[in-house]
C-alpha cells in the first residue's frame, strides 16, 4: 500500500482512492500512478514511464502521457493547471509530490 499526500493505492488489489474516496482509474492510468507514487519525491523520466507503463523504449511522441497524465489530475481532482499532485518537471520528467510544491520550474 501506498500513501502519499491524501492518496492511497493498493497495487495487490488495484484499487485508489483519494481522501475517503475511491477513484476508478483504467489499467494504463493505474499503471502511471503506481510508477509514479512508488517513487515519491523523484523525478521519472518519460523513458522511464515508457518502459514501465507501456512496455516499450520505441516512441516518437509522449502525447501519450500527456493524455493518460491529464485523465489521471482529473479523476485524483487535481488542478490540471496548478497541480499538486502530479508536476511536471521542465525538460526532465514528472514527481509525484510528497507535498504541494511551491516555485517555478513545475507545473
């Protein structure tokens, strides 16, 4: 079990929840929590979502973690122009944040 900020995942029973609430994620968004929330705090770069998530190191665009990140804040109920969950690190990748950032170079 994972928990980071109010977020909980059960990876054994492929289960979310945000505060008491539980969010129905699909198989893919799931997959992109875990791999985020089980490295809290780092940074994991979208080869690395590529490997893990998807299966694959051959990708010319990463449109699809655009998608799958956007349909993720919105199901969590996170600000997907001010997120505080999932940022976005500029140039490097994407952090699951063990607390709500503050400064630039995120979003």
């Amino acid at each position: 079990m994972f928990e980071v900020q109010d977020v909980r995942l059960d990876p054994v029973s492929r289960r979310t929840w945000r505060g008491g609430d539980e969010v129905v994620l699909s198989r893919k968004e799931f997959d992109l929590v875990h791999a985020l929330i089980a490295r809290a705090g780092d940074i994991v770069t979208r080869d690395e979502l590529m490997r893990d998530v998807w299966h694959t190191t051959f990708w010319t665009s990463s449109k699809t973690i655009d998608v799958h990140l956007g349909w993720v804040r919105r199901k969590l109920g996170d600000d997907t122009r001010h997120p505080s969950l999932i940022t976005t690190i500029r140039g490097k990748g994407l952090r699951f944040e063990t607390h709500t950032p503050v400064g630039e170079g995120v979003s």
